[in-house]
C-alpha cells in the first residue's frame, strides 16, 4: 500500500549554514547548502528510497523546524 504523503523536518544550521531534512518514519535523509537544493536534494532520496517494486508518496511535505533561544 502506497503512502500519500511523507513529511521531512527540514532544520537551518544557524552556525555552519545549510539545510538537513529528514523523513518522519522513514530512514531518508538529506543536506544541502540552498533551499533549492534542498527541494531537488529530497525528490531523489525519495526516489532512491522507493524502487519500482514500492510505491513512493504523492505528496512530499517539508516541515520547517527553528529553535528560538531567549536569555534574561
């Protein structure tokens, strides 16, 4: 059975730069240095992780995490 949708956490590397994206329930996982990159960079590790014997997702879904530090 086919999923109809996956969800990546997509995390910002505050210090180095960057995206990771990684797959909810799934072991797919991906970098890249641009957002477009990052978008091109998941459709193939989709597509790797899916062969023709499975049927991947109809929709990719990424989920932007950012974690806010506030001091006193």
């Amino acid at each position: 059975m086919a999923e109809s949708e996956l969800i990546f956490e997509v995390r910002e590397d505050e210090i180095d730069g960057g995206y990771t994206a990684s797959a909810l329930g799934h072991s797919i996982f991906t970098a890249a240095e641009t957002l477009e990159e990052l978008r091109k960079n998941v459709r193939e590790a989709v597509d790797c992780h899916f062969d023709e014997s499975m049927s991947g997702p109809k929709i990719i879904r990424l989920h932007f995490v950012r974690d806010e530090v506030l001091t006193r």
